[in-house]
C-alpha cells in the first residue's frame, strides 16, 4: 500500500534569513535554525565557514538549484538562506548530565528515517506522556519539525528536549560510554517488548516505516525486540508502535 505523504508549504517569509553574511551571523549568534539551503554551485570563504558552524551545531544544509532558493520568494538571498526553527535544540551530553543530575533513569527515543511530520508529532505526544526525557534526531534523513508537526504533538515538541545529531552510530557510542543501552524494535527480533527491561537506562531506536532500522545501526545496538501481532500483516505504523513500546517500558517503571 502506498503511503499517503503530507504536502509541506513553503515556509512563511518570516522564519527565513536571507544572504550569506546574514546566515553567518545566525550561526554565530546561536539562532535556532531548522535548515540552511545553499546553492549548488556556490563557493567561497563565507560560505565554507558557513558549512562547517552548521556541521559543528548538527545543522543540515542542502544544496540546492537557484529555481529552490527562488521559490522561497525572498530578495538578495546570494545563494543562501536558513530557516529559522522553532525548536531549540539541545546537547546531547547535556541532557544525560540533567538528567542523571535529577536523580532519574535515562529514557529516551531515537528516531532513524521516520518522515512523515504527523507520525513525529504523534511520537513526541506519547513520549512526552510516558516519561521520555529526550528524542534523538539525525541532522538528515528526518521529517521537518515545523510548525504543523509542532502544532501534531500538540506542543509537546516545544517541551520535551530534542538533540539533533550528525551521526545517529557515533550517538549510540556516546550512549554506551554514558551506560545506556541501546535496543531496537524489529518486526524479525526473537525477543519481544514484554520480556525487554526498560527499568535500565535504555534509548529505543524506532525506524521508518519504509525500510526500519538502518542495518549498520542495528548491528550496534545491544537488543533487538518485537511486538508479538496475530495474524498476517506486514507491520504496524510506527507512532502506534512507539506508543505501545512506551506504555510498556512506562508500565515496568511504575
């Protein structure tokens, strides 16, 4: 069955910076931004300090045709514009230290190729209920979290911490040296959520609904699980999926 797509707007004029000076200044200011686009063939010294701050803050950037950056609708954009994001994001090392600070059993939820911004906003709906104290994003490879998967979650996007990271395997080792275990949900996994203990300090990898888990990740991570399903259907949606993995691992810790 073919998956029914959301179509995104063109972001309002309000939440973009125009210019490569402009976009410099963001980064160096620290402004939340969801996402710099920068024309394909555009070089220079502005330009690479641009690519590697946004590297540094886990900032995607794309490269993109002139007709892209035109569509956007702004003046004197000079092959570069950013679009501010709502969220702000948070370190990952940072939150682990808050966390632990706070005398509490780490959980938190990472999120490899899921797209579709309703199911994110569903996600951190339920996440946020069940006591996730962080949701783990790659800088690539995600749904936008823009105002309309702001306005699924119903705001709880705006308050549960969001780390965003350029490496979603560098992110499990940190975990690891952290003391936190990594396990994944996987429709072919020999042990299901029942028998998982979530009493631990634990982050549950989630995968699209397309292709799931990237391989390579899945290979690092410590414990593969399942739900258990009667009869014959090829998987669940994930938002249902995390939310019953959750309930769980909220249910053991309660």
């Amino acid at each position: 069955m073919k998956q029914f797509r959301h179509n995104q707007q063109r972001p309002k004029k309000s939440t973009l910076i125009a210019g490569r000076i402009p976009v410099l200044e963001a980064l160096q200011e620290g402004k939340p931004l969801d996402k710099i686009y920068v024309h394909n063939n555009m070089h220079g010294d502005v330009i690479e300090e641009i690519k590697q701050l946004a590297y540094k803050l886990s900032i995607p950037i794309s490269k993109v045709p002139v007709e892209k950056l035109n569509s956007f609708n702004v003046s004197n954009h000079e092959g570069c514009i950013a679009q501010l994001s709502k969220i702000r994001y948070q370190d990952l090392q940072q939150v682990i230290d808050w966390v632990v600070a706070k005398g509490e059993v780490p959980l938190f939820l990472i999120l490899d190729g899921v797209t579709d911004i309703r199911n994110i906003g569903g996600i951190a709906r339920t996440a946020l209920c069940c006591g996730v104290q962080a949701l783990i994003i790659p800088d690539k490879g995600v749904g936008a979290l823009n105002e309309d998967a702001i306005l699924t979650s119903a705001g709880a996007l705006e308050q549960i911490a969001v780390c965003r990271v350029n490496s979603l395997m560098k992110t499990v080792d940190d975990l690891h040296l952290n003391g936190i275990k990594v396990l994944a949900s996987e429709m072919t996994a020999n042990k299901i959520v029942y028998a998982c203990d979530f009493n631990e300090p634990c982050a549950i990898v989630m995968g699209g609904e397309e292709k799931g888990v990237f391989p390579a990740l899945m290979k690092i991570c410590d414990e593969t699980f399942k739900i258990p399903m009667k009869g014959e259907f090829e998987s669940l949606n994930v938002g249902v999926a995390t939310a019953m993995i959750l309930y769980e691992a909220m249910k053991q810790r309660n």
